[in-house]
C-alpha cells in the first residue's frame, strides 16, 4: 500500500470534509435527479468501501455531513428563497450549479446551525475554488459575506423562522 493510499484510508475528521461530502450528494443528487437519501446512501457506502472519490470520514464528520444534507433538504424551500433574494441579477438557472451548491450549504449551515459564519464561508469559497470556475470563489464569497451581514443585521431572516433549529434526530 502506497502513503497515499494509507493516508487516504485514515478517517477524516475535518468539518471541511464533512461539507466538501456534502456538496458532492447534493450536487450529484441535483444532476442526477434522484432523492437525497439514495444519493447519500450510495455516497456513504462508496466511502465507507475506500472508493477515494470521497474522502474517508470519521463518524463525527460523517453525522455532520448528514446534517448538511438533510438538513438543507428540509429546509430547501426557505433557503433558495433566501438566495434568490440576496442574488439580485441571476437566476438559479443562470449560475453555475457548483456555486449554487456550495451556496445553499453554507446557507443552511448559517442559518441552522451554532457554527460562526467566517469558518463557514472560508470552507464555502475552498470548496467554490475547488469544483467550480475561475470566478466561484470571489462569486460564493461575495453573495455569503453580503448574507451574513445582513444576518448579523438581522434583515435577512428566511421567512419560515426567525431561530435556528437543529436538524432534529428523527431526521437521521
């Protein structure tokens, strides 16, 4: 087995990774057209397998991952109306899918969860710059800075509900 290999077949435990898993279901499930949970199973179970087109997550990371999707997922409606709100000029069509991804996670993971927004968006644009074009990082950058702002502000509340909530068990 080479390093790679073994370094590869180490379980990660990086929330990063967590939300770079994340994004490949949700990107995956959105071009394929298939629910969630069959994209995430498949995912999990190619990972779990040493299929390295995942990184291999420990089981914190791997629950993270989960909350990100199914999270998102239940909170979909409200977090694309956030962001067609906060992106003025681009329809969702218009935008690169990698972007929009990688936007709506780091929404949901904004809105949802205790996490501070500047981790958050630094994985975000990481993740942009990574799968998407030239212009993703300073795009997902931009759109995410502006939205916490207004959050901070307290003028860009989702309209479904003013606190966070946690993505409850009964999701898992």
């Amino acid at each position: 087995m080479t390093r790679r290999e073994r370094t590869a077949a180490q379980p990660v435990g990086t929330r990063r990774a967590a939300r770079e898993f994340a994004f490949r279901v949700l990107f995956e499930a959105g071009q394929g057209g298939l629910p969630f949970q069959q994209i995430y199973t498949r995912a999990e179970g190619a990972m779990l397998s040493g299929d390295d087109t995942y990184p291999h997550l420990n089981p914190e990371a791997l629950a993270f991952a989960h909350e990100l999707v199914f999270g998102y997922h239940q909170h979909e409606p409200a977090i694309n109306e956030l962001l067609q709100r906060t992106i003025r000029g681009w329809s969702f069509e218009q935008m690169a899918q990698t972007d929009l991804n990688v936007l709506r996670l780091a929404v949901f993971e904004m809105i949802h969860t205790q996490e501070a927004h500047p981790p958050v968006i630094e994985s975000a644009v990481r993740i942009a710059r990574k799968f998407g074009g030239d212009d993703s990082g300073r795009f997902v950058n931009g759109v995410l800075g502006g939205l916490s702002r207004s959050l901070e502000a307290g003028s860009a509340l989702p309209r479904e509900a003013a606190v966070p909530e946690e993505v409850g068990e009964a999701e898992r």
